[in-house]
C-alpha cells in the first residue's frame, strides 16, 4: 500500500562545493531541517553578499533486507534552481526546474544497511535555465519538504512528471449535468503479470456517494485507464462565494486488496471569457479583483511552512481578492489547495520571464517546466489559466520569440484542454503585437504613475487596446508602486515611496477597472513585500517594496485597507496616514476608507462630521488639529449600531518631519545627464545601410568588432559594471535599450549612434 513520509529532518549541509560529496561525507556541515534555503537573509537585503552557488545537503537513510521488497521514491518539493540528486554516490534523477517538484527511483541504488543520500543544489546563472533574469531573488536550497514514497510493486504512475498519476478534467454538458473524466496509468514493477482493478468513488462533502465505476485491467506491464461519469446537478464550485468540492477515490486492487490509492478533491464549474463582459463564473460576470503573490517571508526566504501559507491566504481573503496570480512560478502544491478551498481563481505560470536563452533557441527548459507546472498542478480546480510568458520581450522582440511563445500555447491546449491561455506583457508590446492574438486572453503588466507617463494614462491605454482588439479579453496582470510606510506627504510625488502615494496610485487603478465592464480586472503587483537582492531603493535593500502588507505580514499598508473597501463584504473603516503621525501643517485632510455608507468622524470625542454615501474613499478637508496629540476615530454605523471603529492620533509639529521623506542617493550629474557630452541637433532620422553594424543588432554581435564595441561603450560604458548588462548583452540591442526608462535615451541620440555604425561593416 502507498505510504508517504516526509523526510526533513537530519540533513547535513555545506557550502563547499565539492565533487566527491557524491560518494563521501561532508567535511564540514551544518545540521539543518528541511525546508531550507542559504539565502533566507542575503536574498532578503541581509549584510552578507548575495550569494548564488552549488551547496550540497546529506543524510543517511537505513534499510534493512526485507524493506527492499518495496518500491521507494524520493520525492523533492523543490531544489533551487538545478539539483543532482546521488545514492551511494551513483547519479539517480536531476532537475533543471526549480520551482517543480520531482522524483527519483530509489531501488536500483539500495542496498542494506545506511544509504547515503546527497543532493547538490546549485542556484548559479545558466543561460538555458528559466528564469534567468528577474525582479526577485532566486534562492537556492531544498526549500520544500522531501519524501519518502513507498509503494509496492503495482502503483500508479508517479514518473509522468506529473504528481497523483490520475488526472481529473470536468466540463459541462448543459442543462445541470457535467461530464467527469477521470484518467491515469498503473504500473506493474514486477516481473508478474496480474489481473487488477481500477475503482473510482466520487463523494459529495456530505460523504454521499455520488457516482462510482470500476474497470478490470490486465497489469503485464504499464496499463492506461479512463473512466468518463456524469454528474446531475452537482454543487458547484462557485469562488469565493461557495467553493463547494466534491472528493474523488481511486484505488488500485489486486485479488481484493488494496494496492495504491488517491484522495483527489474536484469542483464543477464553468469558466468563460468574454471581451465585453469579462471572466464569467458559472454563468455570472466576475470581475477579477486579485492579487499577485510571491512565495518568501521575511526572515525564511522561500523556505516556508504551511503555517506560513495559511497566514497569507487569511491576509488574502481578508483584503478581499476573489484571484491570485502565482507569480512566476510553481508555487507549493498545498497552496494550490487552499485556492480550491476557499474559492479562488488562480493563474498559474512557469518563469519564462524577462529574457529568452541565447543558447537553446528553442527554449526547452520552458516547455519542460510548462510540463511540470500543468500535470502536477492539473487536478486544482481553482487554477483557471496558465500562463506562457511574462515580460519575455523586455529586452528582444523577435519572430524567434513568438515560435517559442505558440510553442508553449500549442503545448498547453495539448497538455489541458479544460483551461485556458495566458499571457503577461510589458507595456512596450503594442496592442496590434501579433503576440496578443496567441493566447485566450493578454495581459499588460501596467506601471503608468511609476515607471512612466501618469496615472490617468492607466485608462488610455485601456481604451486604446479594446479599440485595437475589440475581440480579445484584456486586465492589467502587473500595477503597484514601491511603498516603504516610514515615508509620508501633503503632497505625494512619483517615486516619493510614501503611502499616501500608493493610496492614490491603486485608487485610481481601482476606479478605472471599476468604469470599464470590458476590462477583466487586474492583479495587484504585489501582495506581499518581497525579497529582490540586487535592489536597493526606497529606503530597504534587498526587497520589492510594491506589497500591500510588508514582507514579514505585520503592517498593513493604507492600500490594503483601499483594496479591501472595493473587494470585501466584511464591514470596516479605516483611517489612513495613521503613521504621518506628526503634522507640520495646521490644517490636514483626512482619508476615510471605508466599504459603509454611515460613518461619524470624531475629534478629541467631539463629532467633527458624518459621512453617508457608497464611495470607498472619503476626504475631509481642512481638519485643524490643536496643540499636544489629537485623537481622530471614525465609527462605522449599521442599523443605528456601531459594527466598527478605528482610531488614530495625529500630532502638531513646527517642521516637517525629515524621518519621512526619501532622500535618494544623488547621481552624479555624468549619470544623469550624460548624454549631454554629444552633439543631438541633427535631423533624427535613423538611415540603416545594408552590410553594416545598426541600433538593432544585440550588444554581443556589436562587441564581435571592436571599432563597433567602441562605439557602444563611448555611449554605454557607464552602464556596463552591473549584473544586468551581463546577462542581457546577449539579447538586448541599443533600439531596445530607449525603450527602458532607466537607460534615459533621448531618442535623438539613436540617430547619432546609428551614423557612426553606418560605417562600420559586419
């Protein structure tokens, strides 16, 4: 019979990379219990260098003569990002798929006694292993739980890349009824053929059971089997609403026994998408209002527990989000199922993200994650789409990128014809991009009011794309600013990190999915702060601090509290700039936010005002405050009852406080202007010359000649000394590079590099 048992405790781990640790004992170790990752403060803006490399973990696992007649698997949650995984020395399985749970087969490496098992991790840069290039830190370590798997001879298939071995596709048949499809392989490990049965029970919550079949299989080998059931009126799984599943089991029997067996959770629902109304919900228009999530925690990095887990879908669920996007990877398979048991929509994606391999043109490690990511996450029925690529033209835009985009929506409608396609693109793809007729439905990773333009243009380019594709259904996968909750502002800036800029950043993004009924939604960028280790900005090294809540989940920012006044039903109100406690202006404007449409405002006890109406922002101007603290309560008002309050004190000060302003680093005037050094007055016409170097060639073809290389570096030196130039080099091109705010290019200097190139030839 199947038997699981995790395996996380008593490994020894090193740092020393060191060949012969296949075979031998480490020399020197740490004890350490699994999950477990080296960079949980260094990946988090620790005082310790960012440190990428090959570690290795150990630990002994005793067998004795009779266990060996069973079949034994080590199934490893995650190892990032590449793992080596060796029995008594001997290479057993690996994977190049850092985010993917894998296996090994254990029997043909056994033997009686202590086994040795040794795993290299290696989370280093190789250009033909997704992702290679990102905003978040790629850590390294077994940073999910390991098993041990024990089966006996005859199991389902648990090295399809997959995880149950039995697959479950529901879909509707009209009039109530849906269609259940169930799907697998046995194996038989014995040299005996067998006769055996496959039976499945589908149980309602109730533990009624609801329909059942069975099937004899002759077991010589490997045998494949589907059941296909209908289902009359099922509850359906309704999101968060009513996330009603059903329970299926399916067993493996052999002359009346037992021999493997799966407990497999399903909901029956419909999901449609419409460019006009949206994602549609069992018949309903849903608009989707969700959150994007990383899987690390402050202070544990990626190594987290399910008690970790738990903590982020409570926070989730309070702010409302009816969506989560799983960014941008595979995430913990038990996450997965608390989306399906709580209702929430999940897209689901592999990293091919940012830029493409310079080496395997043909991207097979995507495609092999995409394999991974769809069969182990297959039987979630919250997960509504997946996703084939995010950001992968920030640095190139080729024909050669669009192969491999089709490739991988080819492969997914191949692997899962029950879901749909996805796709998450910088705003730079143009809304005629052949791209954005390759998926289902696109979307834009929007940062108008951050990165460039301002936040009305939000809307605009909204509006610009259903006018140029009115077929196809669109929401912003990315919007969210950078928020350290030290700063604050009368009068919030672009890039002042201040809540209170934040807070006016998504409400307006708020608003402008909330005007649009052909606009699907949008998922906030991010959550949750998270760790990013080569970034150092706003006030927090090694973080992202785009998070509605802060990456340790303590403090809520203002805009939690915003989000949750357009998404959730529980009543609440919330009094934002709580900490721009001390004012340097005697006269303040108030923010309420609140989902009520009763609300009193008091100061120092005395009623100040009362609000009624459905906004979700409330301003009152001009509040002046006295001398010594002044304490600001609003009550929420139900049925004459107050059903919630919340209190702040606010304190008169003489200067404005310099603890809450951002003060950048300054660059020096040769970085930021340095483009004043070269002559811009010509006509900026850009004239290409056959045979000749141009602005569209790679970095890397133009340092192939050095007349060509001087070129690049009398303009871009300066840009060179940092990681990413050294691994975009390959990809990115001059042309590519004005797109990218950062580079600040004058569009009139391309012309001027594209003269000097003109007469350089290839």
């Amino acid at each position: 019979m199947y038997k699981s048992s995790l395996l996380n405790d008593c490994w020894l781990f090193t740092k020393e990379n060191d060949p012969a640790y296949a075979s031998e004992k480490l020399k020197e170790w740490q004890m350490v219990t699994l999950p477990h990752t080296w960079n949980d403060k260094d990946g988090q803006g620790g005082d310790e260098p960012y440190y990428r490399g090959a570690c290795w973990y150990q630990r002994k696992l005793e067998m004795d003569e009779q266990a060996l007649s069973k079949r034994y698997y080590l199934e490893i949650g995650a190892a990032g990002n590449i793992g080596h995984v060796y029995i008594n020395g001997q290479l057993a399985g690996a994977s190049r798929c850092g985010y993917a749970m894998f296996r090994v087969a254990l029997n043909p490496y056994l033997k009686a006694g202590d086994n040795l098992i040794s795993i290299q991790v290696d989370n280093r840069y190789d250009n033909e292993v997704y992702p290679l290039l990102a905003d978040f830190t790629f850590f390294g370590g077994l940073y999910r739980d390991v098993r041990l798997l024990v089966m006996d001879d005859i199991h389902f298939d648990v090295m399809d890349n997959g995880r149950d071995g039995v697959y479950l596709t529901q879909s509707a048949l009209g009039e109530g009824s849906f269609q259940l499809e169930v799907q697998g392989r046995v194996v038989n490990e014995s040299s005996r053929p067998a006769q055996g049965s496959v039976e499945v029970q589908l149980k309602d919550r109730e533990g009624t059971t609801v329909w059942q079949e069975g099937r004899m299989l002759a077991l010589s080998t490997d045998a494949e089997f589907a059941f296909t059931g209908e289902i009359s009126n099922p509850v359906l799984w309704n999101g968060v609403e009513q996330p009603y599943l059903y329970t299926a089991f399916i067993s493996i029997k052999v002359e009346g026994q037992v021999l493997d067996s799966r407990q497999i959770d399903i909901g029956f629902r419909t999901v449609e998408l419409s460019s006009e109304r949206g994602v549609i919900l069992n018949g309903h228009p849903v608009k989707i209002n969700g959150v994007c999530r990383h899987q690390d925690f402050g202070g544990v990095g990626n190594a987290i527990t399910q008690a970790h887990m738990d903590l982020d879908m409570e926070l989730i669920r309070e702010v409302g989000a009816n969506s989560i996007r799983l960014a941008h990877y595979q995430h913990d398979d038990y996450f997965y199922s608390l989306c399906d048991r709580y209702g929430l929509l999940v897209w689901a994606e592999i990293p091919y993200i940012s830029i493409p391999s310079t080496k395997d043109l043909e991207s097979r490690n995507a495609a092999e994650q995409l394999e991974r990511l769809i069969k182990q996450a297959y039987n979630h029925s919250s997960i509504y789409c997946w996703g084939v690529q995010n950001e992968i033209t920030i640095a190139v835009e080729t024909d050669n990128t669009y192969r491999t985009i089709q490739k991988l929506v080819d492969m997914t409608r191949q692997l899962d014809r029950s879901r749909f396609v996805v796709q998450a693109n910088i705003n730079g793809v143009a809304d005629d991009s052949i791209m954005n007729s390759f998926t289902d439905l696109v979307g834009y990773n929007l940062y108008y009011g951050w990165y460039y333009g301002e936040m009305k243009d939000l809307g605009t380019r909204l509006d610009d794309f259903h006018r140029t594709r009115p077929n196809v259904p669109v929401l912003v996968s990315e919007y969210g600013v950078d928020t350290n909750p030290i700063y604050h502002a009368y009068t919030p800036k672009v890039q002042d990190y201040t809540e209170e800029y934040q807070l006016m950043f998504h409400h307006n993004a708020l608003q402008t999915f909330q005007e649009r009924p052909y606009v699907l939604g949008g998922y906030v960028w991010n959550m949750f702060d998270f760790g990013s280790a080569n970034r150092n900005e706003g006030g927090e090294k090694g973080k992202n601090l785009k998070g509605l809540v802060t990456i340790d989940r303590t403090l809520k920012k203002d805009a939690f509290y915003l989000c949750k006044a357009y998404w959730s039903k529980a009543p609440f109100v919330h009094l934002a700039g709580r900490r721009f406690v001390h004012r340097h202006e005697q006269q303040n404007d108030l923010i309420v936010v609140s989902n009520m449409d009763h609300i009193l405002v008091y100061h120092n006890d005395e009623l100040l005002t009362e609000l009624r109406g459905s906004e979700r922002v409330f301003e009152l101007k001009g509040v002046t405050l006295v001398q010594g603290e002044n304490r600001i309560r609003v009550e929420g008002i139900q049925e004459n009852a107050v059903v919630h309050c919340d209190e702040m004190v606010l304190i008169p000060v003489k200067e404005a406080d310099q603890s809450y302003i951002h003060v950048k680093p300054e660059k020096t005037k040769h970085v930021v202007n340095w483009f004043e050094n070269f002559d811009l007055s010509g006509d900026g016409q850009i004239e290409l010359k056959d045979g000749c170097f141009s602005i569209y060639d790679t970095i890397e073809d133009l340092y192939t000649r050095d007349e060509a290389k001087a070129v690049f570096l009398k303009y871009f030196g300066h840009t060179t000394n940092n990681p990413f130039f050294e691994v975009t080099k390959g990809v990115m091109s001059i042309e590519k590079m004005s797109q990218l705010a950062f580079y600040e290019i004058p569009p009139e200097l391309l012309s001027v590099i594209q003269k000097e190139l003109n007469i350089i030839r290839k």
